[in-house]
C-alpha cells in the first residue's frame, strides 16, 4: 500500500510524505544532441565518450581505447557538473551516464543526449535510471519502429519521483559513500592484478629468481619442447555422461551449461576429448585478451569433455607443477612462438590454423620441479586475493542494488 503512495519501502529517519512525480524535462536543461564527429587517437586534450564508452554494468568512463573527436570540438558539446548522457538509438538505447569531474574534460558524441540537471540533485535522477522501471520505460518507448531508438522530447517525459530536497541530498550522499567503497576496492583489485602481470614477466624472464628452503640457488632453468614434457590426450566421451565444458579467454573453462544455458555440443559430444584435473587444454580461438589462443588447466575439481578441436595434453612427468605451467601459459609466454606457427587468419569456425606438431614442438623453461611450486604457489596466493576481492565487490554490488530497489519509487 505504501509503494501505491509513492512512498519507498524504506527511508531515513525524519523523512515523511509521498515523493512527487516530476518529468526529466521539468528537472533539467541544456538538453542537447552530442557532435558529429568521428573518433580519432587521444590527442591528449580532449577527451570524447561515446555509447561503447560508457561501460555496460558500473555505467563508469571505461574508454578502450582513448579517443578523441576528429575535428576541433566545441565548448557546448563539453561535460559539466550535473551533466547526464543518454544513448538514443542502437541496442544500448537508454543507457546512462552521469559525469564525474574526475574524469575530466570530456565532449559527447552524437549519439548520446545531455540532459544538464538543474532542479534536483543529479546522482538523484542518474540513479533512477538504473531501476527496473526505467528499464521497462526505455523498451516500450524504443519499440516504435525497427530501429530502436528514444529522442530528446521523449526523453524529456520520463517520469520520476523526488522528495524534499534535504532526503534527495542524504539519499545521494548514502549511495556516493557505498560507490567510493566499492571503486576503492575495484581500485584494489586493479593494482593487484598489475602486479601479477608484471611480476608473472619477471619471474618468467627470470629476473625474479626463487630460492630454496636454505636460502641457496636453484639450478639454472632448461629449455624443453612441449613433447617433452607434455604428451596429447585422445580420450573421447562416446557413450559416457560427463559435464561438458568450454574455454572462455580470461576465465578458464566454463561449463557450456552456464556458458550457453544448454548443451551445445549435440551429435559431436561422443567426440569430445575427456581431461582430468590438472591436464590442459589450448582453444586455438583468438580474442582479444588471447590474439593466439589460450591454454587453460582443469582447475574445475571434476571429469571433464571439451571439444576435440582444442589439443588437449598432460604431463609425461607427473612431478610437474600444473600451477607453474598455468600461470607460464596465461602469462602470454607462447604467443611469440604461436605467432611463428599460425599459418594463416582464422577458419570459418573462427579457430586459427595451427598445427598440432608444430605446436608441441615449442619450448617452454623447465626449472627444478621444487621452484616449479614455490612459484605456482606464489602466484596461485595472489589470484586468491584478487578472487577475495572481486567477491567483496559483487557482495557490495547486490547489496547496493538491493538497497536502490527499497529506496526509491
């Protein structure tokens, strides 16, 4: 009864009364259409957002790379405090982006909308368009003809609900201390993962050497081909129930399952290699995290089939660390050699040619099998704390979006 109202299902204390329903039109100005300008190398000045900018989940800045307009941008087309930017058209229509001062001078391109919000308090609105209503709003406004789209005067009626003033502002202040926490820990996150990246090049160009329990030199690394150390795996499913995996590039295997919400592997599971914890698998697919494949251990605790085009292998020699060739892998340590073995762009299924001997005829170090694991293991506790914290950072996410689901109408 409350929510009928407009009264939220949760409030500071103090606060009382319906919240008044107001368009965006009546609470903003400066509503504007961005340039029309394409997007050049960052020129160091002026920076430029457009719709694939703004990033799809934290709704933040994420440019990739920087860019800036290709011709000489005018001031009116330049972010300000209380400035907030709607995509119009595309399958991103509606999407939000409220302009932070940190990020500095930024110009919007053409197919962003500003809306210069001057009669409320803007984290206040931007935050109303991250709530299922909104959501709801933008499909049935974009669903007008084949190309979705939502212009400036449509725009201009989407309606939303305000208190006071004062609860507006501590409403605001609230979600900006719980959005610090959380980039604070993104932050986190970040450092140490460029701190693994950049101590994964030094161990593995061994300018970083480990010692041994007595403080003493371990002995110097060989050099071995893959058949040396690895041999190829041929078992295939046929007839057996065992999970179904793929590889995702920057995760690691992921069940086809959560991947694709089915099976997908069809007539061609019975083909499909089976590999144990701690074997390996290379996808020979490019991505852009990947540009010559990726190879990924068996780290899912079970049995698993992935598809016979990925060259699946294990280890001759079982005292051999898995984690130490893991993390060699995903350090990009074979992608000079790869480079060198490709031998033309990727196939109609989007794999690259690689041949299966050539492959296995790369070299990778093989350093004492004890240094193997003091170093696996060192780079193992960091991927935990980076794991540690991108938990921290979807507990507080839900928490936060639990929350803006009580706390407005």
């Amino acid at each position: 009864m409350e929510n009928q109202k407009n009264i939220p299902q949760l409030r500071f204390p103090y606060f009382a009364g319906e919240w008044e329903k107001k368009k965006l039109g009546e609470v903003s100005s400066g509503v504007m259409y961005g340039m029309n300008a394409a997007a050049k190398e960052y020129d160091g000045v002026h920076k430029y957002i457009r719709i694939t900018d703004i990033d799809e989940n934290s709704r933040e800045f994420c440019p990739n790379p920087l860019s800036s307009p290709d011709e000489k941008p005018d001031k009116r087309y330049k972010l300000k405090a209380g400035d907030i930017v709607f995509a119009r058209t595309g399958a991103s229509v509606g999407k939000s982006y409220l302009y932070k001062e940190e990020d500095g001078d930024i110009y919007f391109a053409g197919f962003l909308i500003r809306f210069t919000i001057n009669k409320a308090i803007p984290f206040f609105v931007y935050t109303q368009t991250l709530l299922r209503p909104y959501d709801k709003w933008v499909k049935i406004m974009s669903m007008r003809s084949g190309q979705p789209g939502v212009n400036a005067e449509e725009f201009k009626t989407l309606n939303l609900s305000f208190p006071t003033l004062p609860e507006q502002q501590k409403i605001a202040s609230f979600f900006t201390a719980i959005d610090q926490k959380i980039s604070q820990l993104k932050r986190k996150k970040n450092l140490l993962e460029q701190y693994k990246k950049g101590v994964m090049q030094k161990i593995f160009s061994q300018e970083i050497r480990f010692k041994d329990d007595n403080g003493q030199e371990f002995p110097k690394w060989e050099k071995k081909r893959l058949s040396e150390i690895f041999i190829e795996i041929n078992e295939t499913v046929g007839t057996r129930d065992i999970p179904t995996y793929s590889i995702t590039a920057g995760v690691g295997f992921v069940s086809q399952n959560e991947k694709f919400g089915r099976n997908i592997s069809g007539q061609q599971n019975k083909h499909y290699t089976v590999i144990n914890e701690g074997q390996f698998s290379y996808n020979k697919g490019n991505s852009k995290t990947y540009t010559y494949g990726c190879i990924y251990v068996n780290d899912t605790g079970k049995r698993i089939a992935v598809p016979n085009v990925f060259i699946s292998f294990e280890f001759i020699d079982q005292k051999m660390s898995s984690q130490f060739y893991s993390k060699l892998f995903e350090s990009h340590y074979l992608d000079k050699g790869l480079r060198k073995i490709i031998s033309s762009s990727a196939r109609m299924d989007g794999l690259l040619n690689v041949n299966k001997n050539s492959f296995f005829q790369l070299s990778v170090p093989c350093p004492n099998y004890i240094e193997q694991q003091k170093i696996g293991h060192f780079l193992y506790s960091i991927d935990s704390k980076i794991f540690h914290i991108k938990n921290q950072i979807e507990k507080a996410e839900v928490w936060k979006k639990g929350l803006m689901q009580q706390m407005f109408v």
